[in-house]
C-alpha cells in the first residue's frame, strides 16, 4: 500500500525572526521578493501579514505615491500633463510592486533635493505648510512667492474670455498700455498677453518701455530672485521692468555666447553650442571669473 508523504510546506510554523523580518521589511520590498527570501508563497505573505496587522503593502513604503505628493503641492489629483511634466523634469519617482500591480512612489528627501534645483517648475501656491512633514527653509519663500503671484496674475493658462479679449483690444485701441500695465489689468501674465494678442490677430501692440541698461546691483538681484523660486513677473516688478525684458535678460546671462540675431547662418566660424540652463549662483560665479578678463577684438565678417 502506498505510503501517503506530508507536503514540504505543510503547517508550517512562522518564527519570530520570520515576523520580524516580514514586518521591517513590509512595504518596502515586494510581496514576490518576501516570498523568495522566507521561503513562502505570496498569498502566505499576504495572509501572515493581514494577520500581523501590517495594514496595505502600499501604505508601508517608506516613500509616497506620485498621487500623494500631487495632491499636497496642487490641492488635487494633477496625474497626467503636470506630473508628466515634472518626470521630464528629472523627478526622482520609482516603482513600488505589490503583486501584478504597480504604482510610482517618491522618497520625500530625494523629492526635497530635486524640487530646490528645479523650483522654476513647480507652484506652491496651494502648498500646505509641513504636509509632507519636516521642510527647508526656501520652500517658504517659494511658497509666498507663488501665492503672491498667484494673487497678482490668477491660475496659470487660465481660460481668456470673451469680456476679457474685448478689454485687451479696448486698452491697446488707448496706445498708452505697456505688457506690465495689461497684466495688472487683466490679471494675465505678459508672455500670455503676447500669446493672445496674436491668435486674435490685433495689429496694435503695447507700448515699449524706453532701454534701460541693467546694473551689477539687478543683475544680482535678478538671479539671486531666480534661485529663490520667483516668477519673473515679480522680479520684473521688484527691478521696475517687464517680465519679458527681465526672462530675455535671464536668458541671455544663461547664454552670454548664443546671439541668433548675429550668428544664426552669417558666420561659418561659430559653432552652435546648445542652450545653457544654469542657475543664477553659476551665473554669478561665471561673471566673478570673467572680471578683468582681456578679449581679442576681431574683423566683423563681410556679408557675402
């Protein structure tokens, strides 16, 4: 007669340093990595860990979901363009593995060191203070900065509407309304204004502000405000200057070698180098090494 054998696994007792383990561990590495490492089936993780009160894999990670942390910053779900956007942006986001499924999570120090570098992308405007828990010191100055311009422009690519579009064409009719004084007027950013001058195709355009040339003193200011995570329109506004005139000379400190006006097609000796995007400390710091330096001032190239 056949001897019947137990199975290998069968009633298998769970040790202390089994639990132990499954607990420190839990939410951290996927359930599929526990079962190789004890020795057991998923669903045995799954049923030892219900049992043990570890709660959801999920919500054990040390880190939070990509939902989570858009719902802090903006208030709601913002999954699609904006954390797209942000991913494309370098945001440290990982995969966290809970059976067949799998979501993206995001350690708060990673997110912390990324953000500071990239400040320029984000808006805190709707940022609840110490949500995510313990905060650096800049992520309140970025806060009232965007609130400020949050107040002073409304919502970013806000809908134009068709009172607003009349009043556009009202005040340029004037001929006395520079881009600053249009964005104070209809709560619209100047690159935005500039925009919808021309899908409404109005021939007018806003009176330009006289050239002023800029200093050492607001060219400090411009990039130490850049760093701090200040919209252009408020540091336009600070420097006395249009937002676009203060972006186009931010850009220009970022690129001081890249002139399409003079160099795109009419001069076969420059070699197109890229765009630069660098912060405003470097650009200081390359300004400080460029003090006292001496250039050669060559023959202007004749146009053939």
């Amino acid at each position: 007669m056949r001897k019947l054998v137990d199975a290998p696994r069968k009633k298998k007792v769970w040790t202390e340093k089994e639990e132990a383990y499954l607990q420190d561990k839990w939410g951290t590495v996927s359930i599929k990595g526990l079962a190789k490492s004890l020795g057991r089936s998923e669903n045995a993780i799954i049923v030892r860990a219900q049992r043990l009160g570890c709660g959801a894999h999920l919500a054990g990670d040390t880190r939070i979901s990509l939902n989570q942390l858009m719902l802090a910053i903006y208030g709601k779900n913002m999954l699609g363009y904006t954390s797209d956007k942000l991913i494309r942006y370098g945001l440290p986001v990982k995969w966290h593995v809970v059976k067949k499924n799998r979501f993206r999570v995001i350690d708060i120090d990673a997110f912390w060191k990324w953000a500071e570098d990239n400040k320029s992308v984000l808006d805190f405007s709707r940022f609840e203070k110490y949500i995510l828990g313990a905060e650096p010191d800049w992520v309140d100055v970025k806060r009232k900065a965007d609130y400020k311009k949050l107040q002073l422009h409304g919502q970013h690519n806000a809908a134009w509407t068709k009172t607003e579009d009349d009043k556009l064409r009202y005040l340029l009719g004037k001929g006395t309304y520079t881009y600053s004084d249009l964005a104070t007027e209809l709560r619209h950013s100047e690159g935005a204004i500039k925009c919808r001058i021309l899908d409404l195709g109005i021939n007018k355009k806003p009176v330009r502000c006289p050239p002023r040339k800029w200093t050492e003193d607001e060219v400090e200011t411009l990039c130490r405000m850049v760093d701090e995570g200040y919209d252009f329109a408020l540091i336009a506004e600070k420097l006395n200057r249009t937002a676009l005139a203060t972006r186009g000379k931010y850009e220009r400190l970022q690129n001081p070698e890249y002139n399409k006006r003079y160099n795109r097609g009419q001069n076969e000796d420059y070699e197109y180098q890229g765009i630069r995007s660098i912060s405003g400390k470097d650009i200081l710091k390359d300004r400080e090494l460029m003090d006292g330096a001496e250039f050669q001032e060559l023959e202007p190239v004749a146009s053939k």
